[in-house]
C-alpha cells in the first residue's frame, strides 16, 4: 500500500546527513598543492560520506522500484488522496499498519545490508592500508 514511503522518508534524512557529512569531510581534509604530495594510503581510505550514498542510493532505489510496483497495481492514482489505501479511514489503519511492520523491516532490512557492505569495504580497506604502512 504505502510501505514504500518509509525508506523514502529514510533516504531523504540520509541524504541531508550525507551533505552535513560532505561539509564537514571537507572541512577536516588537509589541502595538498599536488597529488604527488599525497600519503600513499590516503587513495586507499573511502569516505564515509561516500559510502553514506550508498545507503542513500539503496533507499531511494528500493523506493522508486516499489513506488512503480504500486503504480503499476492501481495503489497509487492521480487524484487525491493518491494512495488508495487512504480514501477510508479502516483502509488508513491497514494501511499505517502495513507501514509500520512491512515498510519498517524493509527499511531495517536495506540498512542492515549497507552496514555489511561498510564492514566488508572497511575489511578491504584495512587489508589495502597494511602494506602501505609498512613502507
């Protein structure tokens, strides 16, 4: 019915967090005058502003496919109240339901799945950075 809009409403405060985090990468990254001066493993360290996009990139990509699904089903119309699951109020119920069981776990689900992705990324990193150190 409506589960979609969750992990919108999650991609849309991870994406605001990520322009925070952009700015403050910004503010905290040393200004090198040529890329020759940069440490070896500086290349090899993804930001994590970066790696917040992903998760932003998963939510909105989930929601967009699942928002179509809805479309493509008649749960969605053109004309208010857009959401045919809100036009009574026992629909509304079922449907606020639905969006705090479904569309909550899918949203947890997606973001559980971007925190492995972050574990393995660090993993990799770690093993990147480890010969560079030894130099």
């Amino acid at each position: 019915m409506a589960c979609f809009l969750v992990s919108a409403a999650e991609a849309a405060i991870v994406t605001v967090a990520t322009q925070f985090v952009i700015a403050h990468e910004q503010k905290l990254l040393p200004k090198f005058k040529r890329e020759e001066e940069q440490p070896a493993h500086a290349c090899a360290k993804i930001p994590f502003s970066r790696k917040l996009r992903w998760l932003s990139n998963l939510l909105w990509g989930g929601s967009l496919l699942l928002a179509f699904e809805h479309v493509w089903h008649g749960e969605i119309v053109a004309w208010f109240p857009f959401l045919t699951a809100a036009a009574t109020p026992a629909d509304t119920i079922a449907m606020l339901h639905e969006m705090s069981t479904v569309g909550v776990t899918m949203a947890i689900l997606v973001t559980a799945v971007w925190g492995a992705m972050v574990l393995v990324s660090a993993a990799m990193e770690k093993k990147a950075l480890l010969p560079a150190l030894a130099e």
